[in-house]
C-alpha cells in the first residue's frame, strides 16, 4: 500500500464522506428515539395514575413495576443493534461523533414525552409511541448492511458494494478496503461455527473490555443516571424545588439534549478518558451537594433545580454517552453482537434493579440519603483511550498483535507531514507488518473440525 492510498487522515467534518455517515447516523438513531420515549413514560404517567382523580389506584409494588417487563423486552431489542451498526459504519474521526447520537437522541425522546406529558393523558402518550414505532419498523428495511458484517459473513465483492454507500465517490475505496483486507487475513476473520464463537466469547479480548464496561455501567447505574430520568417528576416533587415539577422535567430534557449536541460536539476533538473523569468527578459533588442542600434545606428553593440540570449536563459528558461507545469500539468484530447484546441485557437488568429498589430505598432511608455517589478513581486507571483509532488498531490492541494503542495510521502521516519521506513511513509500514505477520506465526492455530478433516493422514501413507 502506497502512502497515497492510506485513509489517513480522515476526511474533514465538512465533506461528504463525513456528511453521509451523518445522515446515516441520524436515521439509525430514530430508534433510539423510542428508548428516551419509553424510559421517561413513568416519570410523567405515574404522576397522572397517582391522582386523586385516576381510574386507577397503585400501591408502591405496582409503581415500580409501570411498563418495566415489556418495556425491558422492547429496549433491550433496540439499544445494542443501533450502536453496532454506527461502529461499524463509521471512520474513525466521526466514531464519537454519530457514537454519541444515541444519547442526544434519547434525550429527544425524554424531551418529547416529558413536554407531551405535561399536556396529555398517558394513554394518548401510548398512542403516540406506537405509531412512531410502526413507522420505524418498515423505515428500517431499507438500511444497507455494513461492511464489516459482509467482511464476515459474505464475500469481498458485497463488503466493498456496501463500503461504496458509506463513503463519497472521492473517497478512497481500494485503500479502506486493502486495511480491511489486511485485517480479515491477521485475524482470521471468518464465519464462525457456534461452538468456535462460543470460545470467542472467552478469549482475552472479549473479556478484557466486557469486565471493565460491566464495571463502568454499574458505576453509571449507582450514580442514578437512569433514575432520575424515569423518576423525574418524583425527584423534583421530593427535593424541595420551587420550580413546578412538570416545568422542571422539561428542562431537564432541553438540558439533556443540548448536553447531548455539545458531547457530540466535544467528542470530535477530545479524548474518552478527559470526558469520562470530568463527568464522574462533576455528577459525584452535584450529588453530594444535592444530598446535603435537601436534607436541610427547610423552604423551597430554585437551587434542587439547578443542580439537576448541573447532574445532567455532567452526565451527558460522559456517564449517559460513552459506556456503550465505548463498548462496541472494544468488543471483537466476530463477538461484537453476540456480546454487544449480552452487556445491552446485563444493563437492562441494572436500568430494572435499580429503578425497582428506589421507591424502597426512598421510603427507608430518606429521600435525601438516597441521594448517592461514587468517584471516579476507577476510570482514572482503567479507560483507554480509543480516539482516533480503527476498529482494527482497537481489536488487534485487545488481541496482543500491538503493543499500545497508538494509531500506526497517524504515526505515517505525521512523519510524512515532517518531512521524513515516503521511505521512512514505507520501512515503518513494513515493520508494523512484518510484526504482525511473525507474531501469527508464531501462534498456535486453532483448527476447525473440517479443516482437521481434511488433512493428510501422514501416518497412514507411512
């Protein structure tokens, strides 16, 4: 491969390559819409069950549990697919950026259910989600596959086909598909047997990433990240606010969605890491100051407001965004949905424990004890930085193939930039990949039942 012919750098915001996986980006998350919608249901219907006037009377067990088995089942469908395909799609320039769609578009659904709330009956509110869904449903026939999942199950022919409609016509096709080329061959990428993807599931780069995401999930979880969103109204209405509750979840949903557009915005120049320790260490004191402020706080005031929308636009830096960015940046193309879909499950039955225990946890302790945080040392020491790189660069990091996660792509053309010349970052090429290859080497193989079969008996010839 020619420097001419690398990828590196990628295409600018402003271009068209960079425009369509935006549009992509956009309509893929149309989804995710209806996760925000489903989520900030109770929040605004429990209220509305609750009161005097209602058909319909709740004890505490039954509050807890307003719409989270068939809304569980619903969500756990749509949250992992989405963010698989926007992976998969994507240059690694414009990762971040359409990866943190998912979260400025749930916060366009908790937006919109929290203003329709305010306004209409909660059965009217089912009416609504549901024609968006059914529109959904055959909208999204029409999305092409990706190419990494043709890479995999199909032929190079149908990967490139499917490349073509991800990238403008300027962009350089032969030399993206050549990375990719090189990386189904170093990695043996292949339609995997069950029994063969099952192992995957248990290789060092599977559970390397799958132990540190759980882990960082169940920080985001403990710190109420879900909670306040379906227990909004309920938050507000206990936290001495002198805001109106229903006016006040409003502005939670804007403040969530204008985070959201400016994470997405931030994501394109900034690292993870960065990102990930300023919202933990900012949703860890506006909880504590929230905790204290309520608990002796004995008039109403402005100021439990204003810290929400402080949590909120903490959260969206990191806690609501980069989890599952994260996630399918660093989980291995051949498992990437297998696994995907097992952490998205693991979540969902986070997002229901701890939605479940609040209203005990709120009755026992005290509303303004549940009010909790958690540091951030663990990100601190733990969360790599994935800005920059390839999917490949990412996976062969996670299967000992490099050393660190440095993008090899940067390293060429900041050396051609200086002025080193072609043949410096052609040997540096030819280093990388001679490393590789010595290291496949040098690996044990591991044999499919066919391919065993179809050796030679040397044995037997003797």
């Amino acid at each position: 491969m020619s420097l001419q012919s690398s990828t590196y750098p990628d295409p600018g915001f402003f271009t068209a390559t960079s425009l369509i996986q935006f549009g992509y980006g956009i309509w893929v998350n149309l989804s995710i819409v209806m996760v925000g919608l489903a989520f900030s249901f109770p929040a605004v219907a429990l209220p509305q069950l609750n009161s005097p006037d209602s058909d319909i009377s709740l004890n505490i067990s039954q509050e807890s549990w307003i719409g989270r088995i068939i809304t569980g089942i619903g969500v756990g469908m749509i949250m992992s697919v989405p963010r698989v395909y926007l992976t998969e799609i994507s240059l690694p320039n414009m990762r971040g950026v359409i990866g943190s769609f998912p979260n400025v578009a749930m916060s366009i659904g908790i937006t919109a259910q929290a203003g329709l709330g305010a306004s209409f009956h909660w059965t009217t509110l089912c009416h609504f989600a549901g024609f968006y869904a059914f529109g959904l449903f055959f909208l999204n026939f029409l999305l092409p596959e990706t190419p990494y999942y043709l890479l995999e199950k199909s032929t190079i022919d149908d990967a490139e086909k499917a490349l073509k409609k991800f990238r403008s016509k300027k962009h350089n096709i032969d030399a993206e598909m050549d990375e990719l080329m090189d990386f189904k061959i170093d990695n043996n990428i292949r339609k995997l047997t069950l029994s063969e993807q099952f192992a995957a599931l248990f290789r060092k780069s599977s559970c390397k990433p799958f132990w540190f995401i759980m882990v960082y999930l169940l920080i985001t979880q403990m710190s109420g990240v879900t909670i306040l969103v379906m227990w909004a109204v309920d938050f507000l209405q206990n936290s001495k606010s002198s805001v109106d509750p229903h006016a006040g979840n409003v502005m939670l949903g804007i403040t969530r969605l204008l985070s959201g557009i400016g994470t997405s915005i931030l994501i394109f120049k900034a690292g993870r890491r960065p990102l990930a320790l300023i919202s933990g260490l900012g949703v860890g004191i506006v909880c504590l100051t929230l905790g204290i402020m309520i608990q002796y706080k004995k008039y109403p005031t402005v100021y439990p407001q204003i810290c929400y929308i402080v949590y909120v636009i903490f959260a969206s830096l990191g806690h609501y965004t980069l989890p599952i960015l994260v996630m399918f940046e660093l989980y291995p193309l051949q498992v990437r949905g297998v696994l995907g879909g097992i952490s998205m499950s693991i979540l969902n039955f986070m997002i229901f424990g701890a939605n479940k225990s609040f209203p005990y946890l709120r009755d026992k302790i005290g509303f303004p004890n549940t009010v909790i945080c958690f540091g951030c040392i663990f990100l601190h020491f733990y969360l790599p930085e994935t800005k920059g790189l390839t999917l490949q660069e990412i996976e062969e990091y996670y299967n000992d193939l490099r050393p660190t996660l440095t993008s090899q792509r940067r390293i060429r053309s900041e050396m051609h930039i200086q002025g080193l010349g072609g043949s410096a970052s052609r040997s540096l090429m030819r280093m990388d990949r001679m490393r590789d290859r010595s290291y496949n080497a040098k690996k044990p193989t591991i044999k499919t039942s066919q391919e065993k079969s179809e050796e030679p008996n040397n044995d037997k010839d003797k």
